[in-house]
C-alpha cells in the first residue's frame, strides 16, 4: 500500500523539503519532474500548487497534502486537518492576507472601497470579507505582480505578507487583515478512516511537529560541582526543569537542557562565571513533546 503526498510547489516547496529533512524524510526533486523521489518506500510524493492542493485532496486524487489554511477555505475543501505546521517561505510564523491601497489614496477604511476594484487571487474569501462588512467592492482575480495594479488598474488589493517589505516598496498600506494562514498537513477524508494510512499519517504528524519543535532550538550540556549547581540553573531559561544525572566524581553532576538558539551567545558566558564546565552546544533535529 503506498500514501500519496502533495508537496506545495512554489514558494513553500524548499521550507517545506527542509522541514520533512529535519523530520527524518529526504526527498529529492528534479527540475523535470513533478514526482519527487522520498527515501520511504511506503510514500509517493506528487509537487501540486498550494492553491490546488486542497481540491486534489478532498478528490482522491491524493491522500493527503500540505498547503496553507488559507487555500483550504478559499476552495470551501471538505477535508481533514491533521497538523497546523506554522512556518511559512521567510519565516516560521503566520502569513497575513492584508487589504492594501496606494499611499497616496484617499482611503482610510473598508467603507471607502464601496464600489472600488479589489485585486487578489483569493477571490472567495476577499468577496466573502466585503460582505460581511455590507461593502459591495468589485473582487477580480489576479493572475500575479498584485502589488503593481494599484491605483490604475485597481483601487486596493488583498495580498498575502509575511513581513510587509512588499507592500512598502510598492507604496502601499495596510487597511485590515482578511485573513491569516499557516501551512496545514490534511487529508482526504476516506485515506484518514484507513486504518494504515491514519497511521502513516499519525507518525507523519508527530515527526513534523517534533521538527517544528525543534526549530530556534538547541540542546546544551555541562558539568558542574553539586556546590555550584543551584547558581548555574539560575542562568538556564529551560524549557522544562533541565536534567542532572550524577557523575562518577560524587562531587560533580551533568546538566542537560534545551534553550533558545538566539539566547545561547547570551548565557554560556554567564554559566562559565556560575562554574560550569565542558560546555557543548549542540543541534536539534525534533523534540517529540
């Protein structure tokens, strides 16, 4: 029995590929194929557009797939969420999908869009928003360069952002967020009641989370004397009480943790003036919680 997996192609594709190595998942890619070879003989992976992802899921026509939240709602996609994985092509957090006018626009909110043109690929969820609001807006889609269409051929856009450098280089602004999204492992619906591939999935799922864990994260370990241990696990911001196991000398104990990557630079030299000795830093791949 195989499990039939969509890759987003695009711009999730290498945060992605990255994301299932971390996870213990190799998978290989050529630029003349869309059937990326993965270093499980249970798997067959297949690249899919994230936008198309959700509708080739609830068809069948995979098993399951990975794709944003946003494209789940944007296609009303019967499926099954499994996972909510928050990383997206930049960073590891959300995407916002933000309505945005030129600078030098007279539009201070949704209201003054009545009547306006609104450009954006996600059509359904943007009409969707105006509605809610009572604000009939002309919604038309955008095949791509969204950020150049305002103001001549239209009056706002709705795109998504991770970090809004976009946005300001094209002179334009925020107004509201439409939606936020982050990438989603799901499956179709009758694959998910399969008793063999609910577990395939079910391990897919705690090794990518456990990755995700993992991220911005490292181990570290130390010696220290049992005199000076209260003053060096002072230091340490430990994700849970750090370990400390006895050492061969009575004297001395091993203390095991894991910290912020970015707090590292930060606390080693403070743990060296606590007493602490043989410090090692080292890598995480998954931290199953």
């Amino acid at each position: 029995m195989k499990l039939k997996l969509g890759i987003p192609k695009g711009s999730l594709e290498a945060a992605t590929i990255d994301l299932f190595r971390r996870a213990g998942f190799i998978i290989t890619t050529s630029s003349r194929s869309y059937f990326p070879a993965i270093d499980d003989p249970e798997i067959d992976c297949m690249l899919i557009r994230a936008q198309e992802m959700a509708r080739y899921v609830e068809d069948g026509v995979l098993d399951a797939g990975l794709t944003g939240r946003d494209w789940v709602e944007e296609n009303e996609a019967n499926v099954e969420t499994i996972a909510d994985l928050i990383y997206a092509k930049q960073s590891f957090g959300k995407v916002r999908w933000v309505l945005a006018v030129p600078d030098a626009s007279p539009f201070r909110s949704v209201q003054d869009l009545q009547g306006r043109i609104i450009a954006t690929e996600l059509v359904n969820m943007t009409e969707k928003f105006f509605a809610h609001r009572n604000v009939r807006a002309k919604v038309e889609f955008s095949w791509g360069a969204t950020e150049v269409k305002p103001p001549e051929l239209a009056d706002a856009i709705v795109e998504v952002t991770e970090t809004g450098s976009s946005l300001r280089a094209n002179k334009l602004r925020i107004l509201e967020t439409v939606l936020e999204s982050n990438t989603q492992l799901i499956a179709n619906i009758e694959s998910w009641a399969d008793g063999w591939k609910r577990r395939k999935l079910e391990d897919m799922k705690m090794l990518l989370e456990g990755a995700m864990n993992a991220l911005g994260r490292v181990g570290l370990m130390l010696n220290v004397r049992k005199d000076r241990l209260s003053a060096v696990l002072n230091v340490l911001p430990a994700l849970k009480n750090p370990t400390v196991s006895q050492l061969s000398d009575d004297n001395w104990v091993a203390v095991n943790t894991i910290v912020e990557e970015s707090a590292v630079r930060h606390i080693i030299p403070r743990l060296k003036e606590a007493g602490a000795q043989g410090i090692v830093e080292y890598p995480l791949n998954k931290i199953v919680m």
